[in-house]
C-alpha cells in the first residue's frame, strides 16, 4: 500500500503546521500505512472470527479499540 505524500502533506498542514519537511511527510506516511495495515489485518481476524468473508465496519471498529 502506498499513500499519497501530498495527502500526508495535507493532513500535516491541517494540523497547524505552516511548513513541512519532506522527511516528515515520508515518516508519518510510513507511520499511517504500517497503523493501517495492522488495523486492516486485526479487522479480517474479527470477520474471520464471526464465521463471514466480508470485512465489515464494526470489524474495524473492534480493530480501532483493540
């Protein structure tokens, strides 16, 4: 998975930051893919868990607060 840096950029700035490094922007997407992939995996786990193939939102609402 890959996010877009200039979202990354986005949600920096969004945040209150008047300029951002391109370090930054590399290191929280990093950060945010590797958080959404174990929420991603943790979610399939709970569906799995329920006896059903389609992840559903509750799902990654379990993962969210696990």
């Amino acid at each position: 998975m890959s996010l877009p840096k200039a979202a990354i950029e986005r949600i920096i700035r969004g945040a209150g930051a008047e300029r951002v490094s391109g370090d930054a922007v590399e290191e929280l997407k990093d950060a945010v893919e590797d958080l959404a992939e174990e929420v991603a995996s943790d979610s399939a786990k709970f569906a799995d868990y329920a006896d059903r193939n389609t992840v559903k939102k509750e799902d990654v609402d379990m993962a969210v607060q696990h």
